[in-house]
C-alpha cells in the first residue's frame, strides 16, 4: 500500500465527512477508500476514526494524526509544485565544465545568449582541459572534443572540429613547405601534450613517430600558446580551426600539408542520465546542439 495515498483518503474522509464523498473527491471507489483507511490504521496499530451508520468522527490518535497528515501533505504538494514550475520555466544553477580555449573564444555569447531565453538560469562555467568527473565533482554538463570512447555517460554531439597542420609563411620560406610526409621529419613540431597517441591518422601516426624519436623543443597542453608560437616562426603546429582560423584567414599562418588533414573531431555536451533531466539541462543541451551548426562559423573561411 502506498503510505501517501492511503494519508489522502484518510484526510479526504475527514474533510468530506464520509467515504463516499471523499471517494468522489479522489475520483476513485469508497471501497478503496475504506481499504486504504483501514490499511493505514493496521499499520498505525491506531484507531483514526469511529465510524457509525451515520457518520464517521476522529478518535484522539486520529485527531493528532489528521494535523500531521495535513501538514506532510501540503509539503509534498508544495514540492511538486515547484518542481513542476522547474520543468516549465528552468531555473537554478547550471555548472559546466568546458575546454579552456574553446570557451574563451566561442562560449562567451553562447552562454549570454542562452542566458537570455532562460534568465532564471545561473551559470557556473568552470574551464579545464581536464577530463572531469561529472558526478564526483558535482557538474551538470561537461563540454569534450575529440572522438569519445563509449562509457557510461550520456553525450551529445554539438559541432564537428576540425584539426589542421599549419605553419608561418616566414618560418616555411625559411625552413621549406613540406611537400610530402616524410618532409616532417627534418621541422620543428610544436608538441600539444593532450594529442590523441592512439589516433590512426596518418598525421598523428608522423608526429607520435617524430615526438618519440626526437622529443619537441616546445610542448604545452594549451593549444593558443602553441598557436601564437608558430605564428612567431617557432615551428609547425596541429590544432583545431576554433583556435587557428583567425590566423588562417590573416595570413599568419598557412595549412600545410591539407592532404593529410585527419578525420574531423566532434564537440560533445557530455552528462550523467538519459531520462528525468532537470529541465536546466535539457533546455541547455537543446540549445546547444543547433547553436554552431554543420558549419561552424569559425570554419566558414577555411576551404
């Protein structure tokens, strides 16, 4: 038997004065009723009311019962209440946790825009290129780019990333444009700590062989230092066309090799459960999913 239902028949009967007009009441039989009454009282080891032919009244356990009930009652329709004022306007507090380069440059607006169909949102971005425990560290969402392995988190794929070996016009008319692949073996690789070893593309396959032979006179795991490096003239550099585009489209930097550009990454808006998501969630991750597009527009001036 369930114990909240069986207290709603119990306070329907007092209420209405008779089990028949509480069955009508809970739209349900009198002999339900009756059963769930009864029910209650067994599992109290009480007797909540006296009940004649005529009438029925509270005995005194049922009258310190019936002020109790009441009051969990009221409780628990007040939480669905607003728990159902959750799911139709969100609210609350909404921690993220998101690579840094990406969200320094593109998540700015994403949330301010967000923000601004749902204002009763907070959002708590915290910025790591670590891969976060969502639920030890206590996230909502966690943003990841690269090609996911399956486990037991949930994730949504946002916007392809395309990753691009690129190097400074000064630096290739120095050094020469590579050619061919065996050409990277005599440049200068400037090394991201965080790239995929296990990755068959043909470009990462070169630069692991390179990286273990010879090591890299520059590693970092922040891919805008690595960036700002080869636009400097340091070497040649792998990294996305969220962090590279820009100096792409200048003519800082120069795609080399796009031949061997590897199969394209993915975003993804990664979190715990499928089913019963605070509607904070669901709304961001809805939001998400459309706001760059196939094509991101970071990407739009890169052939």
């Amino acid at each position: 038997m369930d114990r909240i239902d069986a207290m709603r028949a119990f306070v329907a009967v007092v209420t209405e004065g008779s089990f028949s007009n509480a069955a009508n009441t809970l739209q349900t039989s009198p002999q339900l009723v009756s059963k769930y009454v009864s029910k209650l009282e067994e599992q109290l080891n009480s007797r909540l009311l006296n009940r004649t032919t005529r009438k029925v009244s509270l005995t005194e356990a049922g009258n310190h019962y019936f002020a109790h009930a009441q009051q969990i009652l009221l409780s628990i329709d007040d939480m669905e209440s607003q728990l159902g004022g959750l799911q139709q306007n969100p609210k609350g507090v909404l921690r993220i946790s998101a690579p840094v380069s990406f969200a320094l440059k593109h998540m700015a607006k994403l949330i301010t825009d967000f923000q601004m169909r749902y204002p009763l949102v907070t959002v708590d971005l915290q910025l790591t290129d670590r891969k976060v425990d969502i639920v030890e560290e206590g996230f909502d969402v966690a943003l990841r780019i690269g090609q996911l392995k399956n486990s037991s988190l949930i994730a949504k794929k946002i916007a392809p990333i395309r990753v691009v070996l690129c190097a400074a016009p000064e630096y290739l008319k120095k050094h020469g444009t590579p050619t061919q692949p065996t050409d990277l073996e005599h440049h200068r690789y400037l090394h991201y700590s965080y790239m995929n070893m296990d990755s068959k593309d043909t470009i990462h396959q070169l630069l692991k062989a390179k990286y273990l032979k010879q090591g890299s006179e520059f590693r970092s795991n922040n891919g805008d230092v690595l960036v700002e490096a080869a636009i400097a003239g340091a070497g040649m550099v792998l990294q996305p066309t969220f962090i590279i585009s820009k100096a792409i489209s200048s003519g800082k930097l120069v795609v080399v090799l796009p031949e061997l550009e590897p199969e394209a990454l993915g975003l993804y808006a990664v979190y715990a459960h499928r089913k019963l998501l605070p509607h904070k969630m669901r709304c961001f991750i809805d939001f998400m999913e459309g706001y760059y597009g196939s094509l991101p527009y970071w990407d739009e001036s890169i052939p």
